[in-house]
C-alpha cells in the first residue's frame, strides 16, 4: 500500500478516499509516528508500510528511514504545541519550508 510520497516539486498533493482507504483521522494517526523498521522507501522516493512483510534490502536506504522517523520525533516533540494535533498536510508544509531553507 502506498501511503504517501514526501518530495518537493511545483505540483500539489491531490487525495482522494475509496473505500477501504483511511481518511485523515486514521492517516494522522499512521503517519504522526513511524518506526524506520515499520517502512520501505524504494528509490523512486516513493515510502511503503511494510505491514508485516520482510524487508527484502534491511539496510537500504537505512539512512533515510531513520531520517524520516527522527524528523517526526523532532516535529512531534518541538514543533506541534501541546494543545495541537499532528495533521499530515500541516507536516508536510513544515517539511517544504524546512527543505527548501536548505537550498537557499
């Protein structure tokens, strides 16, 4: 399943919810938190919940999971005020701006 694709570029997130996709709620709850172990990320960018399955590659891209789940530590504990909540679309704008500071 893929869940999500964190890259910088000129053209919009568009989502849409068929059935048996989780919506926001469920999507704010799955990506507030993730274990680097619990996901692949391929190396188009695109990131996978392994869900169970064996990572065929362990230590592939090592460096970027444990980047992906140490970000939102830091997001979850320095960022969000206490009387917030993680929304993945807010996220993801903290995460472009902080990208593209890098570029400057």
């Amino acid at each position: 399943m893929i869940v999500g694709r964190l890259s910088i570029g000129q053209h919009p997130i568009q989502i849409s919810i068929p059935e048996n996709i989780p919506g926001v709620k469920e999507l704010n709850l799955r990506l507030s938190k993730i274990n680097e172990s619990e996901i692949l990320i391929r190396t188009d960018q695109r990131a996978f919940f392994l869900n169970g399955q064996e990572d065929p590659n362990r230590w592939s891209r090592w460096d970027e999971r444990i980047f992906l789940q140490e970000f939102l530590e830091f997001y979850n504990a320095e960022v969000i005020q206490p009387e917030e909540q993680f929304h993945y679309e807010t996220f993801y704008d903290f995460y472009s701006e902080w990208y593209t500071s890098l570029e400057e």
